[in-house]
C-alpha cells in the first residue's frame, strides 16, 4: 500500500501569528511524497457556516481562499465546502493509487485535520496526524488540545 500527504486548508485566509510557521512547513514536506492532495476550502452563500456560526469569510474565488504556499505540479487539488473531503469521490481516487495511509498536515487542528483524521480512520485507510505540520488559528492551546482528542479517536501511534 502507497501512503500520501493531505493538506488541509493551507490558505491565506487561515494565516494568523499562530500559524504563519506552516507555509513554509508544508512547501518543503510536499516534495517528500509522490502522492499529495491538498484541501481549498470556500464558503458557499448559503452555508450553515454563514447562517449558524455567522461565518463570513471565505467566498470563492477571494484572496482569502488562495493557497499560502506554492503546491508542488502535481498535487491534487480538492475544492471543499465543508470541514472534511472524504467522500466517495476522495476515497476512489486513494483506491484507485493504491494509498492505505494518509498523512495529515494543516490548518485548524482543531477542527478540519481532525474531521478529516477521523473521516479517514471510519473509511478504513490509516490516517496519520503530522502534529508539527498542524496548527489552529485559535493558538497553541487550542492545537495541543486538540491532537489530545484526535489521539483518543484515531490512537496515540497515530499522532507523530
């Protein structure tokens, strides 16, 4: 079984003091995999972000939602709308290149690398928390926190 690299979120829109070291993390790890997918998250008009949490940023198309470092060629790139991009049309792509594990790099710990590690452990294909990769808009707290909780879902091994 193949592994991969699965950035979530790495956007400008998501870079604040705690998480300005990522960038340049994430533009050197890719280079160390031949299979990278990377998450662009946008938020819809019509959005339960937008109409519960009142979540305003992130329309299509703005400067928030470009990349905050540069994807290597060849990286997939996975448009999402939603915390996590495992779905039916991810996990075929993973089938299809023969990935049992994906490692997990990106923004908002606490949130979307943690859907996505636990979406991912659900489906069946190990996933595997790159902590020092991570960061939460939210602070050092927030992340360490959270990596706590996603060890307790997906396992303490699996959290490097």
């Amino acid at each position: 079984m193949e592994k991969c690299l699965l950035i979530i979120d790495v956007q400008k829109g998501f870079i604040n003091d705690h998480t300005s070291h990522i960038p340049q993390l994430i533009e050197r790890l890719q280079y160390t995999y031949t299979y990278v997918f990377a998450t662009k998250f946008y938020n819809p008009p019509d959005s339960f972000y937008r109409k519960l949490i009142h979540w305003e940023k992130f329309d299509e198309g703005s400067h928030e939602c470009e990349f905050a470092y540069e994807p290597k060629r060849d990286t997939y790139v996975i448009g999402k709308s939603v915390y996590s991009c495992v779905n039916d049309s991810f996990l075929e792509k993973l089938a299809a290149l023969n990935i049992g594990e994906v490692h997990i790099s990106g923004l908002e710990t606490d949130m979307c690398v943690m859907k996505n590690a636990v979406d991912l452990f659900e489906a069946g294909i190990v996933p595997v928390v790159l902590s020092e990769f991570c960061a939460s808009c939210s602070g050092e707290t927030a992340h360490r926190n959270a990596l706590q909780t996603i060890r307790r879902y997906i396992g303490v091994d699996q959290v490097l």
